[in-house]
C-alpha cells in the first residue's frame, strides 16, 4: 500500500466522525431512530480503517513517519513579528498508528453501549453527534504535526467534553460539573498555549520534527528556559489528564452519562495529556521531568487513598482513572516512555469495561428501583448493591476480569504494563537516587488492588442489601454486554504479547521505541541505555513485588467486605478523621472554594468598591469640576462675550437712529448741512 493511500485512510479515519456530527446536529432528529446507526456506523467505519492504518504501517513502513503537509499562513513581514509562517499537516508514525485504533475501538464500543444505555432519552441524537465530535478532536490530536494543529484539537477536546458532561444540564450538578471541567481545563491550557508560544518566539516554528531539530542546536545555556517551557507544555497534561493540582473536576465529571464517563475517562480526553507528553518527550529537559515524575506520583497516591473509601461505584472509578493516569504520567518522567505508553494502551481496555460494566449495573438497579417505585436509594451506591452476580453473570464476570487486569494480576493486559512501569521506576531510583517513586508505585499498586476488590464483592458478591430488588434486576441487552465481552478479551495479556511475564516482548514494545531526549541529563545520552539495563534488571523484582502488594490488597478486601475478619466499621471508628479526610477528597474542593473561588468573589468586592468609589469618584468630580467650569463659563459668555457684542450692537444702533434724521433724501437738506458744515470748520480754523 503507498503511502498515499495510507494519508488518505488516515484523513478518512480522520472526517468520518466529523461528517457524523454535521449529519446528526442538523438532520438527526428527521433520520430513523434518530440516527443512532449512522454515528456507529461511520466511526465503525473509521475503526477497521484504522485497523488497516495499523497493520501496513507495522509491516511495511515500520521505521518511517508518513506525513502530509500545507502552507496555511505565509505574510512576509508582520509588524513587532518579522515573517510569519504555518504549516499544518498530519503525520502517521507507530505511535499515532495505535492511538488511532484505540480511540477508535472505544468510542465504536461507546457508541454501540449508548444504543441500549440511552435509548429514549430527550436529545438522543444530539448525544451522538457529540459523541462524533468528540471522536473527531481527539484524532486531530492523534494525526498533528504540530503543536498549533494539536492545540486547536485541545480546545475542541475541551468543549466537548463540557458538551457531554453536561448533557443532562436541568440538573443543577450536571451543568455545574461540566462548568467546573471546563475552567479547570483552561488553567492547564493556558500554560500549554504560553509553553508552545515560547517555542515558537524561538524557533519560528509550531512543526515537532522542526522543533526537535532546533533544539539539537540549541546552546547550553538554553537550557533553563527549554525546561520552563517543558514544564508549560505538561500543565496541559496536568488540565486534561486530571493530575495533581488540576484533578478535581474529573470525579465530578461522573455526573455526565456513564458510557461518556468510559469515553472521557478510559482512551480518549484523560489519555490526551500522556500522549501529549509522549509526542513531545524529545523536548523535556532531565529537570522537566523530574517535576513530571512527581506529579505523577502525588496524583496517583491522593487519587489511590480517596478511591479506597468512595461508595459511589462511578467515582471509586473515577478516582482509579485518576490513579492510573498518574502511573502514565509518573512513568514518563521516570524515563519509561514505553511502559507509560503501553499502560495508556491496556488501560484504555479495562477502563473502559470498567466504566461500561458500571452503567450496566446501573442502568439495572435504575430498573429495579423504578419497579420498586423507590425514589431515594441512589443506584450508584455500592453499599445499596450485593449478590447482582446471580442476576447479571456476564457484567459480573467481565467486570471481574477488568478489576483483575487493572489490579496487575497475571495473564491480564494490565500485569504486563505496570510490572514495566514499577521496573522503570526501580531503576530510576538506582540511577538517581529518588527512591520516594517506586515506593509510591509500589503502594498505589496495593490500594488499587483493594479498592476495586471492595467494589467486586460489595456490588456483586454476597447477600443482596435488599431482597425484594434482586427480583426486578436483569442482564443488560446483549447491545451492551457485547461491548463488555470485547473489553475484557482485549484486557487478556496475549492480546498484547504471547509472552505473559514479559512486555518488552508485546508488539507494542516493538512499535514504540523511546526518542532520545536531545538535552544532556541522567535520561538522555548514555544515561538512556543505562536506564533501559536496569528495567531489564529489575524486571523480575519488580514482578515479584508487585505480585506481593497486589496480593495482599485482594486478601485485605477479602478478609474485610467478604469474610468479615476485620471490621471496616471498626476501623473507620478508630481512624474517623482520617476517614472524614479522605472521604472530603484531602478537601481540596474546599480548599479552591475557600482560597481562590471566595478569593477570587473577595477581589469582585474590592473591585466593585474601587470601581464605585475611586474610579466613578474620579469620573464624577471630573464632571462637577466641568460642570462648574461650564457654568462659571457660561456666565462669562453671558454677560461680558454677550454684553460686549450687544452693547456695541446699541452704541451702532444709538448711532444708527442719530444720523438718520440727517438722512432725508434730498439735496436742498444736504447742500444745506454741507454749507453749515464749512462754516463751521471755518471758524474754528479761523478763531484757533
């Protein structure tokens, strides 16, 4: 196949979502069945093209990095800018290859789950033409070749995301949420925007391969900078993917559909910010990813702890997306680009069943309590759950398998990702010295494995908190179980290596080799080498710790919510402020609503008293002033300007009306007046 062909599958895989969403904004509501079949149609379309993108690209063009370009702004001189030139294009290298498949594969598995989940809803094909949208921004960001294409399709990803999160907005937490995603993402992206303008004052570029090259010549001393605009670049990771200090408007998020939490969540917008990292890893300093490192750790360990006393189903998930995105993130700054990318890959699979299975219990208990006709249980409350397992074998089952791969048990998907990553991390600390990192890896592994268990057996095992409900739950429609049972099969190790101890074996591991970081640090040069010995070294240690920690959070949830050897209410007694603490989430919703959100309502009162005191003071005493003048003015304009004018208008006048009577018309008066006129001169001449 040409490369030609392939660009152009690649821009179809690209449009058809597009087309989808113009399609259904428009004609949706007049089309059969509101168009359901037309958005899953085009984006299953989208996902075998992509498959086909997938397969030649590895097999016949495995090294190379197939692209299409054009000038869109060429100005010769642009004042206080000099020349101004952009060219955007799309390329399609391994990387962009299997992101294309997995954002593909979820959002047709999240289209078809929808067709069952949201039937008869109010804006039922509005809901589908964002879900197109959405799709369709998040390719663009996959296919850019530049950061100024990538960003337009982060803002799209942004505004979608609002669109969908509030898709039920007449309820107030809804909108809310979706508000609350949309700023918080804007933080993030303003230092993205400042981070790609530094490089481009530069470079006079926004093209990756460019800016890789520049910086290749980029003087020692740069360096300071070059980092600082790293950092920028990341706070766009830390906005989309939720990480730490930016990650409280994702478990809000949940108020949104679920199979849009699974979209959101799993493959797509949260996984946005690692790719973003992964696509520009050639431009981090050793000191930018040392902060990207520690961000990820903080964030996994925060999330890690809040999830392990959650009771909504939808926001221990949450929390666990969270979790994971900063085991990503932490694998990147750590230098284990292809272990974090590889996690982003299984944990698009698992994820996403987790979120899918969840709206399949769900949608159930909401069946169940509607025939009860009970209107106060909340249907995501595991607690008001237990024994959906006779009820719902295939959720059941196949949520098991998620939970089983996202806790890194072997011969899951999930097993091969995080034993790369904590071996990665193992050997970041043998280089380094930092060895906080896999200490925090290590027993977020732990809590991960507890708190997913506690969800199993609390939602499925045991007995049922209420027998009566159990009568009136069922298995979800094979529209949304199918999608379940695809899941879990791609959450199986084989599907991603034929080894099962192994993932430097896995195909992926293949497709995605580390760039070289182009500024001298512990992480580039020879340090690069050294650090992929020692994941091979640590490799079976890694395996071996993280088999013991997980164990040991299965056996603990157990031993709590199955057997009854420890007593959670006990313990949460014994520890209530610490429950209390993480229950609130560490209180960092509270602490932005006291700091900045009161903070910033504290400065609108200054500003309103400034405004109306200072500022229209000045403005006001500016017009007495000029009122006053105008009056004293006006005065001056009237007696002296005027009475000057009018007096010397009188004195003409008075003048006028005495040389009249002089004025009679005839020549005997004239000849007359002439003759007294001589006489009187002459005397006076005469007599002086």
């Amino acid at each position: 196949m040409a490369h030609e062909t392939l660009i152009t599958l690649s821009l179809a895989i690209l449009l058809l979502p597009l087309a989808g969403f113009v399609l259904l904004i428009f004609f949706g509501r007049r089309l059969p069945r509101q168009g359901d079949w037309l958005g899953t149609g085009l984006i299953t379309v989208s996902f075998a093209l992509a498959v086909t993108v997938l397969v030649q690209k590895l097999t016949q063009y495995h090294d190379e990095t197939l692209g299409l370009s054009f000038s869109w702004i060429n100005f010769h001189d642009v004042p206080l800018v000099g020349p101004l030139k952009l060219v955007l294009g799309v390329q399609v290298d391994n990387l962009a290859a299997i992101m294309l498949c997995v954002v593909t594969l979820v959002s047709m598995l999240v289209h078809l789950f929808s067709i069952g989940y949201m039937r008869g809803d109010v804006r039922y094909s509005r809901y589908f033409a964002y879900l197109g949208l959405f799709s369709f921004s998040m390719l663009e960001i996959v296919l850019a070749d530049n950061l100024f294409l990538l960003y337009v399709g982060w803002e799209l990803v942004g505004i979608c995301s609002y669109l969908l999160i509030g898709h039920w907005y007449e309820k107030k937490s809804a909108s809310n949420a979706a508000i609350k995603a949309f700023i918080t993402n804007r933080v993030g992206d303003f230092g993205f925007l400042i981070g790609m303008l530094t490089l481009y004052a530069t470079f006079h570029t926004f093209n990756l391969r460019e800016l890789f090259e520049g910086i290749q010549r980029l003087p020692g001393d740069g360096q300071g900078w070059l980092t600082a605009a790293g950092v920028l670049i990341f706070c766009g990771a830390i906005g989309k993917s939720a990480q730490f200090p930016l990650h409280v408007w994702l478990p809000d998020a949940m108020e949104g559909p679920t199979p849009v939490s699974a979209l959101i969540h799993a493959a797509t917008m949260v996984a946005a910010g690692v790719y973003l990292v992964a696509r520009t890893f050639p431009l981090m300093t050793g000191d930018a990813l040392m902060v990207i490192a520690y961000i990820g750790a903080i964030t996994a360990f925060i999330a890690a702890t809040i999830a392990i006393v959650q009771n909504d189903i939808k926001k221990v998930l949450a929390y666990s997306t969270i979790s994971q995105l900063g085991y990503m993130i932490m694998s990147m700054g750590v230098g284990g680009y292809t272990g974090g990318f590889f996690h982003l890959t299984t944990h698009a699979m698992f994820k996403a069943g987790l979120f899918l299975g969840s709206g399949s219990v769900i949608h159930a208990m909401h069946h169940a309590l509607h025939r009860q006709n009970d209107h106060h249980t909340d249907a995501q409350d595991i607690r008001s759950m237990g024994g959906l397992k006779a009820r719902m074998p295939v959720t059941f089952w196949t949520f098991v398998v998620f939970t089983l791969a996202i806790s890194g048990v072997p011969l899951t998907s999930g097993f091969l990702s995080k034993d790369e990553i904590l071996a990665g991390t193992l050997a970041f600390a043998g280089l380094t010295g930092h060895a906080l990192i896999p200490v925090i890896g290590f027993l977020v592994a732990g809590l991960t494995a507890f708190y997913m268990f506690r969800v199993v057996i609390l939602t499925f095992l045991g007995e049922p908190a209420d027998a009566g409900r159990m009568e009136h739950v069922h298995e979800s429609p094979a529209v949304m179980t199918i999608p379940l049972v695809i899941l879990a099969a791609l959450s199986l190790c084989f599907v991603f290596s034929l080894n099962p101890v192994d993932a430097s074996g896995s195909w992926i591991a293949r497709a995605v080799e580390r760039p070289a970081t182009v500024v001298p640090s512990v992480l580039a040069g020879p340090g690069a080498q050294e650090f992929e010995e020692g994941v091979r070294h640590f490799h079976w240690t890694a395996m071996a710790l993280s088999l013991t920690v997980a164990g040991m959070g299965i056996l603990a949830a157990f031993m709590t919510y199955s057997w009854k050897k420890i007593n959670a209410d006990a313990i949460e007694a014994a520890l209530r402020p610490v429950h209390t603490f993480l229950l609130n989430k560490w209180y960092f919703d509270e602490l932005y609503n006291g700091v900045l959100v009161r903070g910033l309502l504290g400065a609108t009162v200054v500003l309103r008293w400034f405004d109306n005191t200072v500022v229209d003071g000045i403005v006001n005493g500016a017009g007495l002033v000029t009122r006053g003048v105008s009056f004293v003015s006006g005065r001056f304009d009237h007696y002296v300007i005027d009475g000057l004018v009018n007096l010397t208008a009188w004195v003409s006048g008075a003048f006028g009306l005495l040389f009249r009577k002089t004025q009679t018309g005839r020549v005997q008066t004239y000849v007359v007046l002439a003759l007294f006129s001589v006489m009187i001169f002459y005397f006076i001449f005469r007599l002086g």
